[in-house]
C-alpha cells in the first residue's frame, strides 16, 4: 500500500520480467517512469515562452532530484 488509496500488487515474475498492478483513484495520474518524464519535458517546452530564470531552474532541478529519491 502506497498512503490509504494506491495499492500495488505484483501480477507475475518471469527470468526477465515483473508485471505489476496499482489500484488508485483515477485523479492519481500513474505513469511509466519514462512516460511521466516525456510528460515533464512537453510541459516545460510548453511553458518556455521566455527564457527561464536561474532560480526557475534550479527549482526544477531540487524537484526532479526529491522526485529521484523517493
């Protein structure tokens, strides 16, 4: 269990693979670690109509390290 509402559940173990199942609310967005950071990139294209700041940046940067660790 992942809090009270996300609950993952290995499905299948095989030499080279592991299927897992999450059961959560469908407003807990569940990405693919790739996928979520296709999503990040898009989103910060997206908001680059000016230049980011330096500060902007290294929040970024603080974000995406915290996200790594957990």
């Amino acid at each position: 269990m992942i809090g009270d509402e996300v609950e993952v559940t290995i499905l299948s173990v095989t030499q080279d693979q592991v299927r897992v199942g999450i059961k959560a609310p469908r407003e807990i967005p569940i990405h693919r670690q790739e996928v979520y950071q296709a999503i990040v990139r898009q989103n910060q294209r997206a908001s680059y109509s000016t230049p980011p700041s330096p500060d902007l940046l290294d929040r970024l940067k603080l974000a995406d390290l915290t996200r790594k660790q957990k």
